[in-house]
C-alpha cells in the first residue's frame, strides 16, 4: 500500500487544506504524520498517490506558509518507509 501525505506545521492549516481538498472534490483523511518523516504538527493529509498532482496545485494555490512538504509512504515487509518527494 502506497500513498502521499502533505505535512503542515499547523495544525489549523492542515484541517483548513483538508477542507479545501474535500471542497475540491478529492478524498483524503487526517492523519498521524509519520514520525519517519521527521516534520510537521503531528498530523498530516493522506490522499492517494494518483491524486498528488492535482493535492500539489491546490497546496501552493492555498499558500499555506506551514507547509512542510509532501511525502510519498509505503509498507514493505511491515516497515514503514517515507521518502521525500
């Protein structure tokens, strides 16, 4: 299973984007960021690996100044892996 999530800073923005997400028309969930990922509030926007270009537009459009950044995660062999992208 893989996916992306956008980290924020805040945890008013990220809540706020995933408003604006949903607004949009794309599904996504709040949640934990992975610690892996070593940034944000704590939570993050999960949103699937085939909507991040659309996710990408939308986040610098929102000009959200907390934004932390994207990150692509994967299970393998029940490790968590969490690549910048």
């Amino acid at each position: 299973m893989e996916y992306v999530i956008v980290a924020f800073r805040s945890r008013s923005d990220t809540i706020d984007f995933s408003s604006i997400l949903k607004q949009n028309g794309v599904f996504c969930e709040i949640v934990n960021t992975p610690k892996e990922a070593g940034v944000g509030c704590g939570l993050s926007v999960k949103i699937s690996k085939g909507n991040f270009y659309i996710v990408k537009r939308l986040v610098f459009n929102a000009n959200k100044k907390s934004f932390a950044g994207f990150f692509a995660v994967k299970q393998i062999a029940g490790k968590k892996i969490v690549k910048s992208i």
